[in-house]
C-alpha cells in the first residue's frame, strides 16, 4: 500500500502528511524568490508577469503532477472503503 502525501478536493491537493506540507512550502518558497528576483529588475507590472509566468507555470505543473502521483484515486477510496 502506497502512502499518500495529497488527497483530491476539487481541482486541487491538499497535503495530508509531511512530505506534502515540505513540497508545498519549497514550491510558494521558490515562486516567492522568483517573484523577487523578477521584481527587482522590472519597470512595470507587466514585466514582473512575464518574468514569473514561465516559473511559476512550471513550478506548479511539476507539484501538481506528484501530488496527482502521490494521492489516492477515488477507485482506491471506495477499495478502502469497502474492506473496512
């Protein structure tokens, strides 16, 4: 039995254990020096979105894919659901 680290609520995960809680702090970590860093060099609001847009895009593209690998499907909830 895999752990799960998420659990699926809507169209987000939420962290149920620590290794989720550490992943979500590394990635709003990152984001904010990304943000940071794009916002020191920019003249104006449009230049901090398009600095931080491609990060930010592939930053929670990557969380999302190992929360959505890391969490149990709904096929698996009924399965527990059942034995017990």
């Amino acid at each position: 039995m895999k752990s799960n680290w998420f659990v699926k609520t809507g169209w987000i995960y939420l962290p149920v254990s620590a290794s989720g809680i550490i992943l979500y702090l590394l990635t709003a970590v990152f984001c904010a020096t990304v943000f940071i860093a794009a916002d020191k060099n920019s003249h104006s609001v449009s230049d901090t979105l398009y600095g931080i847009f491609p990060y930010f895009i592939s930053a929670f593209t990557v969380l999302f894919w190992i929360a959505s690998n890391k969490s149990s499907s709904d096929k698996d909830r009924k399965e527990i659901e059942i034995n017990n």
